[in-house]
C-alpha cells in the first residue's frame, strides 16, 4: 500500500484480507470476471427469462399482448410520451437533385429542441411513399444525416460523408437514392450527431449518466425523436400515410425497428445489421460489453420483460427485413439465431411469415453494400 491511497481505498483492501482469511478467497477473486463483467454474472443471464415475451407472457390475444408490451417499453424509456409540441416546420435550402428535390427542414421533435433535418421528395404530383431513414453510430459523430444524404449544404461535411459511404455503402448515399425511386425521404441528426455534436467518443458515458441524474434517458429521448419523426411524415400532404417505411444501418436497424414498435405510423421495417439475443450478444469481447455506444441503446430493466426480437415483435404482422452479416464481428452466430427463430415464432403464429424477410449475407461484414440496398429497394416497393 502506498502513502498516496486514499483512505477509502484502504478501508477496502483491509476488508478483503478479512475475507481472505475467514476463507472466503474464491470469492473475492471473483468480484469481477472477464474485463467489466461481474464475477457472477451467469446468473444475472439466467434469470434472464424475459416474462413478457410474446409466447412467455401469460396473456393470450396478440393486440392485448401488444399493447401490454408497448406499454412497458414506454415506460423504460424515462422520456414522457405525451408530447403534443406543434412540429411547426421551417423549410430552408433547396436543390434539386437528379429526379428529387431536397430542401433543410427545422422542426420541433420534442419539446425541448428544434432539430434541423433533410427531406428529400421525388419529382412529381405525389402522395409517395415514405421512408424514415435512420442514421447509424460508427463513432463518428461530425456527421448524422450525412451518412445517407448528400449535404449539398455544406462542402466540409460533403467530404467526411463521401468517405463513409466509400466504407460502408458501397459509396452510395443510401438517402438520394431512395428519392431516385419514388420515395419521399426524411433523416434527422441523433443528439450528438452533425448539427447536435459533434460529442467526443469517451463523453458518450457522461452524457448518458447525466440524463440518468435528470430523470431521463439518451436512449429513451432518441426513441421518442424517432417515432415522433415518423409521425411528422405521416401528417405531410406529398405523403402517403399508408405507405411509410423505417430503414436503417447499424444503430439506424436499432432505430428503425424500436420505432416500428412504438408507432403504427410505420407500415413496414428494414433493419440492417442490428438485430440479436440480449444474452448471446453479451459475451467477453463483444463491443456492447464497453459501454459507450451502447448507451444509445440501453432501457434501464427492459431486459427483466422483453429481449430485442421480443421488441422488434410488437411491429407484427406488419412487413419487417432483417439482414445481418455473416462476418459481422458485433453480432454472434447464435444471438442471430436465436432473435431470428423468436421473430419467426411471432410472425407464424400471426400467419403472416410471408411478411418477414431475414437473410444473413455470408461473405459480408457490418456494412450495407450496393447489393443489400438493392434487395432492400426491391422488397420496399413490394411491401409498400
């Protein structure tokens, strides 16, 4: 022990040697196992049952079933539902594209901020169809909706974008071309993100913690930004309300399928690259184990009700794609599997498995390449 160790400190290992030598040493060995994961974490994931689960829960008729599981994500995320806020858009800066106009829109998400977004709408009288895109994570935080919109806005952004979608988009903005086929496009920044950030990687926890303090939740305000977003298309009049789609990468599939479950604004999902079982993705090693981006995820006790394909389940029979990479390094074989095999449970037992598409891509990583879009545009003007 050195002079500089506070007394606290002290105190503890003091406390540990009495264990030890009331025989207890296996014990306070095992304190913390496998980097951040308690020693006796094994059984936190056995109990892990996760009672509400459509064919768990005790409740038997689908819609009650729904509504009790809507309910408790809605609690979870610490956020108040009723936002009544007028959206009151503010459209700004437009271009035309090849086939599309684009144009900045500012609107009220919640009532605390105004968020700046880029719509793009095809050519043409309309009603469209609509998708919600949904931005991933990456750990790049200068640019949100740039990531699948090309910012004819801002050239110092234009550069940063080009070189993600080079990485993971087969260099394709994911955005404009959907509004090339037809489709009325909205994509916001995530708080943190392009015009919210850009935050610095290791602030992720702080940000997270200090929502925490307040009462509230990052995971859960991004939630209610998404579903309200869906909302906002819903109520445009170059919109088809009946045919609104969510589509996201990464943490975007996050989004997209949560929103599926938390709004009936959304006719059809198409998550790419995030999907999985809770238990199976928590294993020494995975990336979700170091905390910082999975904050944006994170629903403090949603895991003692639902597993993520339990959530995803609450949007059935409602059309959903799921596609996942078969070398994708973030999501184990087995935590695939088993969401897939939950997701199918539910579609089949709604008659409606014809609705859902999962697919793993065996030569692919975590990325949405030129061929996965392809797949996905197709499906999207079969569904919608």
């Amino acid at each position: 022990m050195t002079g500089g160790e506070p007394a606290g400190r002290r105190a503890f290992v003091a406390g540990t040697g009495a264990a030890l030598l009331a025989g207890q040493a296996g014990a306070a060995r095992a304190a913390v196992a496998d980097g951040p994961l308690p020693g006796f974490h094994p059984a936190l994931k056995d109990a892990l049952t996760f009672p509400l689960a459509w064919g768990n829960s005790p409740i038997r008729d689908f819609d009650t079933w729904r509504r009790a599981a809507r309910a408790k994500v809605e609690e979870t995320l610490l956020v108040d539902r009723e936002d009544a806020t007028p959206y009151a858009p503010e459209f700004q800066r437009r271009t035309d594209g090849d086939g599309y106009t684009g144009e900045l829109v500012t609107l009220s998400l919640t009532r605390h901020e105004r968020v700046r977004a880029a719509l793009l709408t095809p050519h043409g009288p309309g009603p469209f169809p609509a998708v919600l895109l949904l931005h991933d994570h990456g750990a790049k935080f200068d640019i949100g909706k740039e990531k699948l919109v090309r910012p004819w806005y801002d050239g110092v952004r234009l550069a940063s974008a080009r070189a993600w979608t080079q990485k993971y988009f087969s260099g394709r903005f994911v955005g404009d071309e959907l509004a090339r086929r037809g489709y009325v496009v909205l994509v916001a920044d995530a708080l943190g993100w392009g015009d919210r950030g850009p935050l610095a990687h290791d602030q992720q926890q702080a940000l997270a913690s200090n929502f925490y303090h307040l009462g509230s939740s990052l995971a859960g305000l991004m939630a209610r930004e998404d579903a309200r977003a869906a909302g906002f298309l819903a109520r445009l009049e170059r919109v088809d309300r009946r045919r609104i789609a969510a589509v996201g990468f990464s943490m975007g599939a996050f989004r997209a399928w949560q929103a599926a479950a938390l709004t009936d604004d959304l006719a059809a999902t198409a998550a790419v690259c995030w999907m999985t079982g809770l238990r199976e993705m928590m294993v020494p090693g995975n990336n979700t184990l170091r905390g910082q981006s999975s904050y944006c995820m994170l629903h403090p006790g949603l895991s003692r009700h639902l597993d993520f394909p339990d959530v995803a389940s609450i949007a059935a029979p409602r059309p959903m794609l799921f596609f996942n990479g078969g070398l994708d390094p973030l999501f184990p074989a087995d935590g695939v599997r088993v969401a897939h095999e939950k997701l199918r449970a539910v579609w089949r037992s709604r008659h409606a498995e014809e609705r859902l598409h999962l697919r793993t891509w065996p030569d692919l990583g975590h990325v949405f390449t030129d061929r996965m879009q392809d797949e996905v545009f197709m499906w999207l003007d079969h569904v919608l």
